[in-house]
C-alpha cells in the first residue's frame, strides 16, 4: 500500500499560497508536480483547519490563503 504524504503536500500547498497569489487547480497541479488527487486531499487539509479560501470563475475554481472578495471558506 502507497502511504500519501497529505500533511507534506498541503505544507508544500501552504507555502506556494504564502507567496501572495491565487491559483487554479492546473496551475497548482503543474506548480507543484502532484496529481489533482493529492492536491484535492492537501486542500481538504487547509480546509479543515480553515486556512484555504476558494472562488469559482468561469467553471474554474481559485485557491489562496487570503479571504478576498469574492472568496468562501470551508467550513
């Protein structure tokens, strides 16, 4: 069995956040060199200890670790 490193990818998540930005699932995905699963998993993470905003534009959704206009929590 795989063990899948949710704590590590959502630190690695949390830091690509830290540099101010939003970005899409593709760009985190490329950013970040992990599957959607693992990054959907890293983002249930952030979620959880209600540290992840999101937005959806044009059937795409944004993530930052920044509550901006526009954004909802999970939660």
């Amino acid at each position: 069995m795989e063990m899948i490193p949710i704590g590590k990818n959502a630190g690695m998540l949390w830091n690509l956040l830290e540099s101010g930005s939003e970005f899409s699932v593709s760009q985190l995905v490329s950013k970040l060199d992990m599957t959607r699963d693992d990054l959907f998993s890293a983002i249930g993470w952030l979620a959880r200890e209600g540290k992840i905003y999101c937005r959806k534009q044009d059937n795409e959704l944004f993530f930052s670790n920044k509550c901006i206009q526009g954004y909802f929590h999970f939660g």
